[in-house]
C-alpha cells in the first residue's frame, strides 16, 4: 500500500494560508440587521459587586450652629432650618482633636494620639 502525500500536503498548505484569515476574524463581532441599542437604555453592571451594596457617601459634610450635622449632595441650603453652618468639615472626618485637626477613621481606640486628644467625636450623618 502505497501512501499519496500530494493531497496530504495539498490539505496542510490550505490550511496554513487560511489560519491568518481565521484567526484575525475571531475577535470581529457578528453583524446584525437589527437596530443598535442606546446606551441609556442598557443599564450596566458595577465592575465591582460590592459597589452596589455600599451607598455612595455624602458629598459635603457640616456641623451647624445649633450643633447638629448635615450631611447632603451640595452645600446649598445646608443648615437652614438650623442657624446656618458653624463648619464645613474635611471628607471622612469622625473626630476633631484638640489641637485643631481632623481624624478620619472609624476606630475610636487611639484616636488624635499626638494631637493632644479628642476633642470632639462627629455622628455619621
């Protein structure tokens, strides 16, 4: 039995010039007849999970005269009903130490240590 190899390496030659074309169409998408959707009307997923269970922060945050917090989108209107507003405060701030400056974490423990000491803790909202 003798084997032909003209049709064998017919085939392997076929095949070489058209793996180019192939592999450069993989990556294209399909062409469709139907009408593109708009981009508002697609709603799109967090690219982190945990983005949706956390609600975004207040934007600006301040203590008022009569010594309640605001917590709101913008600073218009803040305080109104409450005297005006006494302080704007810095993004995050929990504390204000007796020296002056802010802290900014969650833990009470060792809070404003070297700033002489807590000399006021803020509420969240």
């Amino acid at each position: 039995m003798s084997l032909r190899r003209a049709p064998f390496v017919l085939a392997i030659a076929c095949i070489a010039t058209a793996a180019p074309f192939a592999l450069s169409a993989q990556g294209a998408a399909p062409k469709s007849t139907a009408a593109p959707k708009s981009a508002a009307a697609t709603p799109q997923a967090p690219a982190n999970p945990k983005e949706k269970q956390a609600a975004a922060p207040a934007a600006e945050r301040a203590k008022c005269k009569d010594g309640t917090m605001y917590a709101g989108a913008s600073r218009k209107g803040a305080c109104s009903s409450h005297g005006g507003v006494s302080e704007w405060l810095p993004k995050g701030t929990t504390a204000r130490c007796n020296d002056g400056t802010f802290y900014a974490k969650p833990e009470r423990q060792g809070a404003c240590s070297g700033h002489k000491g807590v000399a006021e803790w803020f509420k969240n909202s």
